[in-house]
C-alpha cells in the first residue's frame, strides 16, 4: 500500500489535532516523515481561521510546519473569484478570515456570489432567509465545503452543510463546492508537492470528502480512526477506503 509514496496530504482537525490539542503521536509522526524525505501538506476545510492563524495554531502545539504548507478554502475560492474577474460577493465567512478576499467587491444588496463559509452563531432564519432572497433574485451560491459535522474538544458539531443544502432545495440552485470533496482543491495541493498523484495519499477522518474525494481525484485514500471517524458512518458510505489506520502515528510503521 506505501510502497512509492513520497508525499502525503493531511486533513488537520481530527487527524493531526483536535481543538488545541495535538493527536498522541503526531508530533511525532511528521518529524518522522521528515526524516524519511516524505513531504506532506495540510488541506483543511476549516473556515473560521485563516492560514496564517492556523500556522500559529499549529506551531504553538509543537508541530513542525512551515508558512505555505497549509492550503485552506479561503485560498481557493479568492482565486477562483480573481479568475471570475472579480464579481460582487456576500461574503458569509467569518471576521478573522476577511483578509482572504482583499480586493473582491462587496456587496449586501445585489452580490453576483453569495460565498457560504462557517459563520458560528450567527445562523438565523433571518441571515438564511435574506440569502435564499438573494438566490432567488439571481446570485450564485459557493460554498467553501458541504461537511456535515467536525470533531471539537466538546464533541462533534453541526457543520455548514446544513445550510448549503437547505438552501439548494429551497432555491433549486446547486451551490458550487470549492473545498473538499472538489478535485481541483487537491489538486492544487498536490501541485505543490510536486509529485504524481501515484506518489501521495491523503489522510483524513471523514469517508466522504477526504477519502472519497481523493479517490475520485485519482488519489489514494486512508482513513483513520480519530476525531469524526464513525464506524456506522463508514459501514453506509459505501466507500471502501484504500487503507485504514488507528490513528496518524501508525505511519511511523509503514515508511
């Protein structure tokens, strides 16, 4: 199974850490991986901090990452609006990450885009329905990712697809997905590496958007048993993951 691997992408929360606290052994386990010459890079869903707060998150836990490792929604939706040439957006994303998108036009009354991040708390029926009003007036939905839950130090937690998804079926419009499971976020990464998809595996804990994306991606998937895995979960998928490990730190076995 890791016989020619020399990179590795890595989903973050539930895989290398939860909330502030490292996964036991992955430390560890990426300075193995150095050791070793197997690169790897970071590809979150994570959309209340910015990569440069999730480097500081992650060098504060005492992993070794570097400023560039890390690739997040935020880096690939920006790009794709630029490439949009730069349309009017609601931006419903958190405060810390506004930086992202320095330079796209704003706007609360006519957005061509309405861009669908984690926004806490802040969900109401009156937030979802003055963006179901925007829809129906002609806006297009980006939704930085369609997960259902994440892994917290509190337990899991609802996650925005939810949202996206009520408002798909309440607007009959299909939002346009730019996190994982979308092929085009792993291949970004893997650009980075600069190996062959043959080359690298992802690693995350959800079935569906890091193992069943990277498959469909044409990239090898492994699951571990760590932050959202849920045997039931994994039984209906009806994805067959190329490897499943215990946890990160078993990599330090297989290379």
């Amino acid at each position: 199974m890791f016989a020619g691997v020399r990179g590795i992408l890595f989903d973050l929360d539930g895989v290398v850490h939860v909330g502030d606290e490292p996964i036991p052994g992955a430390v560890e386990t990426l300075r193995y991986l150095q050791t070793k010459s197997v690169r790897y890079r970071f590809v979150t869903n994570t959309t209340t901090k910015s990569e440069e707060d999730l480097y500081l998150q992650m060098t504060g836990m005492g992993l070794p990452v570097e400023r560039g490792m890390i690739f997040s929604t935020h880096r690939i939706t920006a790009e794709y609006l630029r490439q949009m040439g730069n349309p009017r957006c609601y931006l419903l994303v958190a405060d810390s990450v506004r930086g992202a998108y320095q330079g796209i036009p704003q706007s609360e009354s006519s957005p061509q885009y309405v861009v669908i991040g984690d926004i806490g708390e802040r969900w109401n029926y009156h937030l979802l329905n003055r963006v179901f009003n925007m829809i129906m007036d002609g806006a297009e939905m980006i939704a930085l990712h369609k997960g259902r839950y994440w892994s917290t130090q509190a337990g899991l937690q609802m996650d925005i697809g939810a949202f996206v998804t009520g408002l798909e079926y309440t607007t009959g419009k299909k939002a346009t997905v730019l996190g994982k499971p979308a092929a085009a976020f792993f291949e970004t990464a893997l650009k980075d590496l600069g190996l062959q998809k043959h080359e690298v595996i992802m690693v995350g804990d959800d079935i569906d958007t890091d193992v069943a994306g990277a498959q469909q991606a044409g990239i090898r998937g492994v699951l571990v048993r760590t932050g959202k895995y849920r045997a039931d979960s994994v039984a209906t998928s009806g994805v067959q993951p190329d490897a499943v490990l215990d946890s990160i730190s078993v990599l330090r076995q297989c290379f």
